[in-house]
C-alpha cells in the first residue's frame, strides 16, 4: 500500500514537472481553436493535408519576434508548398502588453504581409501546455496517423541579431530532415527571448 | 559628481562575448555577485531595476558587487540603451553581453534558464543560485543577506 502510495506520489510529481516544462520531442501535441487575425476559428484539424506544422509563440512588441519576422515568412514560403505551414500564435495578454492587441497584431500582420495564420491566445490556455516560455518559441509539429507529435522545440536559428551570419538554421534543417524521413537534430534549443506576458 | 559618471557612460560601454563574460561568472571569492541578466524592451526587467539599483547603493559598503548585463541589440546601444542608464541613472556596472548563439551559452549560465529575461546569478565561494523570476527589493536582499560570505 505504502509503495503504490510513493508510486502514485512520484508519478504525479513527474507529471506536473513535465508539464511544467512543455513538450519535448515525442509528446503528442494537443489540437486548438483560436481566432486568426481574420476573425475566423483555426485549428490544426483544418489542415487534412499538412504533414506537419510550423507552430511559433510570437509577438507584436518583442524585438526578438520583429527580427524573426522575415524569416518567419520565409519558412512559411518554403515548407507551405510542402506540407509543413507556418501557425503563428501570439501567447501575451494584451491588457500587459497593449501592442500585442488583436487590432494591432491585424495591423502588424498586413504591415509585414503574412502568410500565415497569425492567432491570439485568449484567455492564455495554449502557450503553458506547449510549454512556450518565450518569444519566438517553435514547435515543430508531424502529423501522424491523426496526432500531432512535437519534433523539435526551440529557437529559429543560431543568431537573432543577423540573418546573414546565421550558421545553424535549426526549423529549416529539422523540417528538412523530417522530409527525409529522418529524426531531427538538435531536437531542443533554447534562445534569449521575451517573456510571456501573464497576470499573475 | 554624478555628471562625469555619465559621461563615462555616454563614451563607451563594455561589450562582450559570453567566454568573456563567464570568466566572471566562474569567480568563487568572498564577493557575493548579484548579475542581472536584462534589456531595456524588457518591461519586467525595467520593473525590477529599482531593487538592483537599491541593492548596489545600500551594499556599497559591503562585498557585493551588482552587474547588470544587458541583450539589448548592438545597434541599439546609443539609441536605446545609453539613454536608459542615463535617464534612470543606473549606478551598478552595466556591460552589454553580444553574443547571438544563445543555445551555445545559456546552459552554462545554468542549466535551469530557459532563455526568458529577466535572470539572475547571485553567487559566492560558498553559494550559487539562479533565477529566472523577477525580483522585488525584499526578496532580492533576502537571498543576499542569507548567502553573504561570514568573515
């Protein structure tokens, strides 16, 4: 009795500690219904035909987000056509953060021409199951078999400052790979980035 | 007084590298170093500032040392940052960390940062922790006082 106590204790420690840190590679990611800069619902069920999801936790305000902000076009250019669209989820609540607002983020959005959907996370429920901890924040997503299984997790690249000195272009090697048929590596990084915003 | 200290500021600011910064991150003396990862589009860093700033004045006369190390971009430094220092008049240290591939660094700072600003260092020969958290004055001062090296 005292052991299946401990056991039972220890899973449930074990599982708040992996929900506190998000998905990892491996983990099923869960599906979501949130509203797009358009004022349509999307999900990730509306997308039969994608192999896959580019899903990143960004912004309006953060300076690390704007300087993403071409290259996150530029993903969605390139592995649209081959099944693996950009989702753009901006996780701040805008009562904190004002420029991160809905009609902002319209405006930003037809500022910068996106290609993708661009969502707003209300009421904050998406970013903590992920476990986004910051802006910009990827996701790389393969459906398989009607799940979502998380393939990589973490920065864009190796250098937000300069495009042109990027070594290491981790989404678009690990989409790539995922193409190949091949696992993803690195399947983790981490980058500097703006916190989510969050009452406390 | 306070006028040339800014004009030292206005002039130049330190910036480094991370194998730069982490020589100093690596001291183990008696010192207690509070460093205070932070940029100025960093709304609860510019929150917390107060306590640093509040920190390294009423410890002036003690071992600890506050460095605040700025990710502030490098274009950015005479636009935004040197305008910051000088309009809140920030006395701790400030030095400007350059360094883009994060994942290659930000585990050595520690393991437990997952890249969200604002962190914290705070660390002596006896002691080393880390948080990623903002800090109010009293509960910054709280983990100082109880780590400062007894001599």
């Amino acid at each position: 009795m005292k052991n299946k106590l401990m056991t039972l204790l220890f899973s449930f420690i074990f599982a708040s500690l992996s929900m506190a840190q998000g998905y990892v590679a491996g983990d099923r990611a869960i599906d979501f219904r949130l509203k797009n800069i358009d004022g349509n619902y999307v999900s990730l069920a509306n997308y039969p035909d994608a192999k896959g999801f580019i899903v990143i936790f960004t912004c309006n305000h953060c300076p690390y987000s704007v300087a993403y902000e071409d290259r996150i076009i530029d993903l969605d250019k390139k592995f649209k056509p081959l099944g693996y669209p950009v989702i753009a989820i901006n996780p701040n609540d805008p009562e904190l953060q004002p420029q991160d607002g809905f009609e902002k983020m319209k405006s930003r959005a037809a500022e910068k021409g996106f290609t993708f959907p661009y969502l707003i996370d209300e009421g904050q429920r998406v970013y903590p199951v992920y476990g986004a901890n910051r802006t910009p924040h990827v996701f790389l997503l393969q459906a398989e078999n009607g799940l979502n299984k998380v393939r990589y997790v973490g920065a864009i690249d190796d250098n937000y400052q300069d495009e042109t000195a990027v070594k290491e272009k981790y989404v678009e090697n690990a989409v790539n790979a995922l193409i190949k048929g091949q696992k993803p590596e690195p399947g983790f990084t981490k980058a500097i980035g703006c916190t989510i915003k969050k009452k406390n | 007084m306070l006028l040339p200290g800014v004009a030292v500021f206005s002039q130049s600011i330190q910036v480094v590298d991370f194998e730069q910064l982490q020589s100093r991150l690596e001291l183990r003396n008696d010192t207690t170093y509070v460093v205070n990862f932070w940029a100025t589009w960093c709304l609860p860093c510019i929150k917390e500032m107060p306590a640093f700033q509040q920190l390294h004045k009423e410890y002036a006369s003690e071992k600890v040392k506050v460095l605040l190390v700025s990710l502030d971009f490098i274009k950015h430094i005479d636009s935004r940052l040197i305008p910051f220092i000088e309009k809140h008049q920030l006395s701790p240290e400030v030095i400007v960390l350059n360094d883009p591939d994060a994942n290659a660094w930000i585990d050595k700072v520690s393991p437990d940062w997952s890249g969200a600003l604002p962190a914290t260092l705070i660390f002596n020969r006896n002691f080393r922790g880390f948080y990623e958290q903002e800090f109010n004055y009293i509960s910054l001062k709280h983990i100082v006082d109880s780590n400062l090296v007894k001599l």
